[in-house]
C-alpha cells in the first residue's frame, strides 16, 4: 500500500498572511481565471485569438525567445510557416490557460469526460505487474493534466519542481496539481526521496526537455540544434527499477479536452552511454512536436545552456526580428 506520510514532500498550507493587500493581485488572477474556466472552449478560443496576434507583435521577451527555438529547430521552415506555429502556439496557450483553474473548480467527473488518453494499456501492463515506471513528459502547456487525471483514477504522482517565489501561488499550484494524492520535492532535498517513492508505488513525472545547467546535462541532437540535455535518466532508471514510459499531453483545439498519449516503454533502457540515453529521450520529444508543434512551451529557455565559447542565442545580436 502507498504511504502518503512523507515529511520530505513539499506540501505548503494556507496561512493567513496570504490575506495581505500585497498578494490581493493573485487573488484577484484567480478569481478572474476562475470564471474564465467556466467559458466554453469556443468562447475561450475566440479570446485567446486576437491575444495570440498581439503577442506576435512584441519583439523582445518570451516571443523572442520562442522565435529563437523555432528557426534553431526548424531552419528548414520558412518565416511564414514559423510564424504560424508561434500564433498557433499563442492560441493553444492561451484557450488551454483560461480554462486550467477548471481543474479545481470542476468535479472529478467533468476531467473525466473532457480527457482521453489514447493507449492506456501502455502504461497499466506495467502498473498491472506491480512494475515501477518513470512517465517521459515533454513540456506542452498542458503538461499538468496527467498527474492530476491519473492520481484520480488511483494512480498518483510523484515529482520534483521548483519552488514558487509567489507563497500564495505556490500553495495554489500544489493544491491544484496534489489534489487526488502524489508528492512533489523541492530539488534542494535531492533524488533519494524522489526515487523511494517511484519504490513505494508512485509514478515518477520526469521532465526531460528542463535545462539543468553543464553539470547535469550532455549535448545531443535536438530537432535540427544541439541542447544541454539531462543525463541522470539512465541511472535514474537503474537505481528506482523503473520502466521509462513517454507521455505527450496535449490541448485539444477543436474539442476543448485534453488529450494524452502514452507510447510503449523505451527499450533497451538504460542503454549504457548517456548521450544515447539523452538522444532517445529527445527523439520521443521529436516525434510528437513534429505532429503538433503548437503544443509546446517555445516559450522556454530551451537552448540556454551551451557549450563553452558558444554564446546563449537569446542574448546573442546575431538573432534579431
């Protein structure tokens, strides 16, 4: 049976001094947001979109940044066709994003009818064995909605993140994302915890697209660029027992629901190099932002670490739009 007692997890509480005017413009963000989620999905969508074109038009920030990822990935694209990935990419973000706090605000049942998972058995054959499995998911925007909808279905999640600068959010978010059971560490506890419980029964969600700096990472391909990928998974794998299952959560554009595919198990895994390791994760991240690319976080800092004597690209002068 799984111990959900774990004083290592992080677990903020609500306190009273998130009542002080400084935090009233977070809660007023999530009274705003709350509403928006009871839109429906085409009214959502019909905001998002004159949103996203104005976003297009700002030079410098998360666009900027995305704009970079997108001509280092797909240099074979022309302008036009990135520029539509990145409106795309606005829209998704931002229907997906008015409508997140519906996962608190609606029953258990309402997540239930607006998700699919496509190919389920994926993951349950190890489930079912009493196997342990590590789930591969690449940052989409809805990157939180497995957890969630598999720790309702009696499979819960353990994790590891950053802490929120923003105590009211952070306790917002954990309450969100914890709320049908699963764990979360901090990183500065460190692996152990992380790999007990992936032991004790719960699902690790592994994040293999972050950008942990050059100690923890190796350059492999990635798309048509080179990125500081994390090199831990392998070792990881061994030391929890664990089956590494990929997961690609996405945003329905034209249903409005979430849809999750889980692919077979990566075998052979480990496969004794950790560059192979590292590029086997980035071609499960290849194959499914190939398809649909406008659900990824461009947005991200993805490129960020480089190999010594190459300059970020998102401070570089040689990148201007």
């Amino acid at each position: 049976m799984i111990d959900h007692n774990d004083n290592k997890a992080h677990r903020p509480q609500f306190e009273w001094s998130f009542l002080h005017p400084k935090y009233w413009g977070t809660w007023l963000a999530v009274i705003v947001g709350a509403l928006l989620s009871l839109l429906p999905h085409g009214v959502r969508r019909a905001i998002a979109i004159p949103f996203a074109k104005l976003a297009l038009k700002i030079k410098g920030g998360a666009t900027h940044r995305a704009r970079i990822n997108l001509l280092l990935c797909f240099p074979e694209k022309s302008h036009q066709e990135r520029e539509q990935i990145l409106l795309d990419t606005f829209i998704t973000a931002g229907s997906y994003l008015m409508g997140l706090a519906g996962l608190t605000t609606r029953s258990r049942q309402w997540m239930e009818n607006n998700s699919v998972i496509h190919n389920m058995d994926n993951l349950t054959k190890h489930t079912d064995a009493g196997e342990s499995v590590i789930l591969l998911v690449p940052h989409t925007w809805a990157v939180d909605i497995p957890a969630v909808l598999l720790a309702s279905r009696g499979l819960p999640i353990s994790s590891m993140a950053k802490k929120q600068s923003n105590p009211v959010a952070d306790w917002l978010m954990n309450r969100q994302r914890l709320q049908y059971g699963g764990k979360i560490y901090e990183r500065s506890v460190g692996i152990k915890p992380f790999i007990k419980s992936i032991r004790d029964g719960y699902l690790g969600y592994y994040l293999p697209d972050e950008d942990l700096g050059p100690n923890h990472s190796v350059f492999v391909d990635f798309f048509a660029t080179t990125k500081a990928t994390i090199s831990g998974l392998g070792k990881l794998s061994k030391l929890s027992r664990a089956k590494i299952v990929p997961l690609f959560s996405t945003y329905n554009n034209e249903t409005g629901k979430f849809d999750m595919h889980i692919l077979p198990a990566l075998d052979p895994f480990p496969s004794g190099s950790e560059e192979q390791d590292a590029r086997m994760m980035n071609e499960q991240i290849e194959l499914f932002v190939s398809q649909q690319p406008e659900q990824y976080m461009w947005i991200l800092k993805l490129l960020k670490t480089q190999r010594p004597g190459i300059v970020e690209p998102y401070c570089s002068d040689e990148y201007k739009f």
